[in-house]
C-alpha cells in the first residue's frame, strides 16, 4: 500500500472536522450517541422547498426578479471568481491542502482550534447532521416562532421531536426569556436564528451571550449566524467566543449569503469538538465541498473590502424597498439582514401567485394571524420590478 493512498485515506477519515487528531466523546456524548439503523427516509423539507420554487419558476417564461431564496445577486467577489478558474486545472485532485488552510484561516480568525471547525457544502448540511444527532435522542426543541424551519421541521416530521415554538416579542424578536422558561427536563436542544429569519430582526449581543452561557449548562444550544455578516459589527454580535471559553454552543456559518455562494455551497461550523465528533457519522464535512468552491472560499474569506461593498450595495436596495412600501401604505420590519418582511393585505398564497404572475418571485409567511410576505433584496432592476407588480395588486 503506498504512502499516497495512505495519507488520502486519512484525510478521507479525518476531514471532517480538520487536520491532526480529536478528542474522544466523553461521558453522556458517549453513552448517548449511536448511528441510526437508516436514513433513507430522512428528506429536507428544504429540499422538498426548493423542488417546488425551481417548478414555479420553471412555469413562468419570463422572471424578471427572483427575490424568495435570500441569495446574494452582487457577489462572489473577484477573488473567489480567479481562484475558482485557477484550481479547475487541478481539480482532478482532492482538495486536502486548501480545505486545511481554510480551516486553519476560520480558527484563527474565530479564536478557537482547528479541531472546533466543522466544514460543509454550505450550512445546510451541518443543520441536517444536528438533526439526525438530537432528533434520534429524542425529546423536545426549543425555537422562536416563526423562525428558520430547517432544524425544528426536520426533527418534528422525521424524528417526532416535540418543538415548542415560542412566539416573537410584540417588535418580532425572539424571545430569549420565555425561550429559557420553556425548558424542561427532556429539552434536548435550543435554536437560535440570529439574525432570524423571516424577520430579519435581531436580539441584543450582551443579553443573547449571557442567555446562551446560562442555557448551555443545562441544554445544548444551536446559534445559526447565517446572516450575522449583515449587521454592522458582526464579529462582536456572534456568540462565536463562547465556543472558545468551552460553552455547550454551536455556531453555523455559510458563505451562501453575503459571500455569494448559495450556488458554490461552501460552510462551517463551529462547535466543541466532542460535539462535532457526534456529528460526524451525518455529514461528509469537507468531503462535500468541491475543489473550486473550496479555493474560491479561501481566496474570499474575509475579505472585508469585499464584504463592505456587497453590504453597501444591498443597503442601497434595501432603502429603495422601504420606500416602496412607505410610498404603498405598507409597514414593514426593519431588517438586519438581504430580506424584507412585511404584512400583506391579501391571502398569501395569492399574493406570491400574482407577483409570480408577473415575473417576480417573492415568499410568504402565517403567523399572529396575518399574512406576511418576505422580499429578497435584488438588483436595482430586481427592485424596480418588484415595484412594477407590488404597485398593480397591492
């Protein structure tokens, strides 16, 4: 056996989670975790979602707006587009030496050790193994509602997890105090979306890391910071220093949003390393990221004058939005993230049916007895294409 189909293999085991050796589970991760006897079952509901936006689209001959998946239309940035070129040349080979600099560069950057970095094919996957894990466990989840539905739906439809939803404060944030008063003695994991989705709303930095210290002493606690690179001072919103400090946290990271990879599908995340060794028998990790997203992701991560003029140009939509609504008669939610929600005054079925009508494709939302629709920030033309059906049916 040689030396190179040794060292493939070992990547191969380890890249999961990143180079070198990892702790072993300890205590109850131990006794708790074993691999479930199938899977074949298990589908994403945001899977089955994205099934049905890729046929609504595929009915209409002309979209002039495709504002309902939160995609960034500004980026990659031009470094992720030459590095993407350049490594296609070498991408008959496994990509070992970029996805451990990429970890090695997330570690840093994040105060924690490599062995804390879980990469995957966006965040999505990293979402699904903590849904096999806690779903097979068993108990109650505990999440803001509405919320991001991808964790709490999964684990209720597949694994018949209890979800107890907890509604939003009266200025639709979570809220954290009722979230901690609903924990019991078969809880076995709280979610948190921050910034949330479909809200856009975010809770208080100090308040939320104080909650998560308290909570994951008693319950493990999921963060999904999918959009915290559009709030103004991300570093010090996330609660990324709590996995350095050794809290029972999870923290989720795409590059899908403000990175402009939701086609590239590049994430990672960040976590306790028995945690993520729990984790591992549900994901591929790095395995699932291709040689040219990896490089790009690396050429990209960041890269703070990038990440400034994408935030600017979607600020610049974002105002515009506001002031279509304003100028409708709408009120809407002020938002910390590339989408926009806000109370419609018709059936939301209905309503995402005449935008689409009219070329542009928008999401919907039930809940406090209203309907709500949520607009992905777009182009400037995007935006103005939105205008031009909003205006004719609002």
């Amino acid at each position: 056996m040689t030396t190179k189909t040794l060292n493939r293999r070992q990547w191969i085991k380890n890249s999961t989670l990143a180079t070198g050796s990892f702790a072993l589970l300890s205590g109850s991760l131990t006794d708790a975790f074993s691999k479930p006897s199938s899977l074949t079952k298990y589908v994403s509901t945001t899977e089955t979602m994205s099934s049905e936006m890729i046929k609504r689209h595929a009915m209409v001959a002309d979209i002039k707006a495709r504002l309902s998946a939160n995609e960034n239309p500004f980026g990659p940035s031009e470094k992720a587009k030459k590095a993407l070129m350049e490594a296609i040349d070498k991408s008959y080979q496994y990509p070992m030496k970029s996805l451990m600099t990429l970890t090695e560069n997330i570690a840093t950057y994040e105060g924690v050790k490599p062995e804390n970095v879980m990469l995957g094919a966006g965040s999505g996957p990293l979402l699904q193994a903590a849904v096999a894990y806690f779903g097979k466990l068993g108990g109650n989840l505990i999440s803001g509602d509405p919320t991001y539905g991808n964790i709490p739906n999964d684990m209720t439809e597949y694994f018949k997890t209890e979800w107890r939803k907890v509604p939003l404060t009266a200025d639709y944030k979570l809220d954290l105090d009722a979230m901690e008063k609903a924990i019991d003695d078969k809880t076995g994991l709280m979610y948190i979306c921050n910034p949330n989705n479909p809200t856009g709303t975010t809770v208080d930095s100090a308040k939320l890391k104080a909650f998560c210290e308290r909570v994951s002493k008693k319950v493990p606690v999921f963060v999904d910071e999918a959009y915290i690179d559009y709030m103004d001072n991300p570093k010090e919103a996330s609660v990324m220093d709590l996995v350095a400090k050794g809290h029972n946290v999870m923290v989720a990271r795409t590059f899908s949003k403000l990175y402009g990879f939701a086609g590239l599908r590049v994430g990672y995340m960040v976590a306790q390393t028995p945690m993520l060794e729990a984790f591992k028998p549900y994901s591929k990790g790095g395995r699932s990221i291709s040689a040219t997203s990896g490089s790009a992701a690396l050429a990209t991560y960041n890269d703070t004058e990038f990440l400034q003029t994408a935030l600017k140009k979607t600020t610049e939509s974002k105002e515009y939005l506001y002031k279509i609504l304003k100028k409708q008669g709408y009120e809407y939610i002020p938002s910390s993230t590339n989408f926009v929600l806000f109370p419609i005054k018709m059936d939301g079925k209905k309503f995402t049916e005449e935008m689409m009508n009219r070329g542009v494709s928008v999401r919907f939302w039930k809940f406090n007895g209203k309907d709500y629709c949520r607009v992905s920030i777009g182009l400037m033309d995007e935006m103005k294409a939105f205008e031009e059906a909003f205006v004719q049916i609002a």
